[in-house]
DNA sequence: ATGGCTAGGCTCCCTAGA
C-alpha cells in the first residue's frame, strides 16, 4: 500500500497538478492539508472519478484536511481530542480498509510563528494532544501512519541554511524537543528510515529564488507505529512536482507499506 | 526573512503562510 501526503497550498488552484500527481504515482491512499475550503466546495467528484473514495474535514480560508483512499474507509474521526475549543481544522482520521487495515491520520500542524505570540503555545499545545493521541493509538498496535505537514525540521540535516531558521517556530529547541517527544512513543519517521542524506527537502519557498537554489527545508513527515514500520518497503520525496506549472510550496512524500 | 511570492477574501489592501 502506497500512502502519501501534500500540502497542496489550496485545492482548488492545484485541483489540475493533484489530479495530474495521482495518475502518475497512482498512491493507494493521500492525505492533503491546506485545502483552504468547507466540505461543500472541495472538489469530490474529480477524485471520485479517479476511484477515490474521499473524506473531508475542511475550513472556509484557512488550513483544512481530506483523506483520499481507493480502499473504503471506516471510523472517519475529524479534529485532534484534547481541546474542544480548537476549531482549527488539522485533523482526520480513518481506518484503510483491506486484509491488513491501517489506521491513516492527515495532519496539518500549526505554523507557530511569530513565537513570541499566542500562536507558539498553540502549537505546542497541539503537540502534546497529538502526543497523547499517538499514545492511544500505539496501544492498539495496529499499522498506524500519521502522515502530513508537521511544520518541524527534525534536524539540522533537513535545513538548507540552519542559521536563517534559528529563531524560527519550525525549528525552535523546544519544538525539536516536543517532536522528538513525539517519536519517542514509538514512532518511526518513514523517509528517514529508508534514506540518511542531508539536503532531502519537502518545502521551498515561493520567495527569493529558494527553489532554484534548493533553499528547502524538509517538514512533511509519516511516523509509522512499530507494526507499520515492520513493513515498511520503501519512501521518498517527488520533488520533481516543485517544478510544475504554478506549484505548490510543498511537494508529496510518500511511503510504501507491504500490506 | 532586513519578507523578494502565493492564496483568499471582509478584494485595490489586509492576513497567513514557513
């Protein structure tokens, strides 16, 4: 099974790339964040077409995530337990149905910038209910993939120029700490287990060049559970799509499962 | 990033992104 995710940066302005995206890497199952619409206004039918079965958790404006899965999916779970009061929508979760079910949650992590704001704690907050429920899930020890935008540089390998970052809510100490935190629950990163290099990047900045320069960062990530991670085969990055007509700022990362 | 681009909307400027 082929699992992947993007950040599309507006589905409706990448409608034609992802549908382009899916033809070619033909992935089992995608998790998009930033669709940037309601359930209503996210383009259904054109995934459907392709033999998508889709579910949506979307916001008018800002953030909004779907689950695109060509196998059925069961217990479609919107927003991060935790905090009631978050109305942000990063969050969904299905079970992959097939002879070995996987569990796939589509995350958009929150930005945290600038940090000296609201928004920094809100983004640690977040990765303490996200911790906590990766900590759920892992007790059921089924094949877990928690895959998305987790807007983290895990480590200096994974900056183009660590010293433009240093300040920054993507790559703070203490928002390391809190990742690493995360993983330690028992989560494997998938490209990284599959692939050491430095310079593997899922972001570029529409600003500045970035992309010609290969001034990335690598910030989408899918965390295996232990039973996942057994079966892994195989991971990588498309950035050949960063090149594309009118491209999103992040590319697909994906991960093959043997289930 | 001393923010150079992109997207959305309360659209001719603002917020947000990373």
């Amino acid at each position: 099974m082929k699992i992947a995710t993007w950040n599309v940066n507006s589905i409706k302005v990448r409608l034609e790339g992802v549908l382009g995206w899916l033809r070619q890497a033909e992935p089992d199952v995608l998790c998009l964040q930033e669709i940037k619409v309601v359930d209503e206004a996210f383009p259904r039918q054109a995934f459907e077409d392709l033999g998508y079965n889709v579910a949506v958790h979307g916001q008018k404006t800002y953030n909004g995530v779907a689950l695109l899965s060509k196998l059925p999916m069961q217990d479609v779970t919107p927003r991060l337990p935790g905090n009631p009061e978050d109305v942000q929508s990063r969050y969904l979760e299905a079970v992959i149905g097939g002879p070995q079910p996987v569990r796939v949650a589509s995350i958009y992590l929150p930005n945290g910038n600038p940090p000296d704001t609201d928004k920094y704690p809100y983004k640690l907050g977040w990765m303490a209910r996200l911790k906590d429920r990766a900590n759920e899930l892992l007790k059921l020890e089924e094949l877990l993939v928690l895959a998305g935008d987790y807007n983290v540089i895990p480590s200096a390998r994974d900056v183009y120029n660590a010293d433009a970052w240093r300040g920054d809510a993507l790559f703070l100490p203490e928002t390391r700490l809190a990742y690493q935190a995360l993983l330690a629950e028992g989560l494997t990163d998938a490209f990284r287990a599959c692939n050491t290099d430095a310079g593997q990047y899922s972001f570029w900045d529409y600003q500045a060049g970035a992309w010609q320069k290969n001034n990335g960062i690598r910030i989408d990530h899918l965390l295996l559970s232990p039973q996942a991670a057994d079966c892994l085969r195989g991971a990588g990055i498309d950035k050949a799509v960063r090149a594309w007509e009118q491209p999103s700022d992040h590319v697909p990362v994906w991960c093959e499962l043997a289930a």
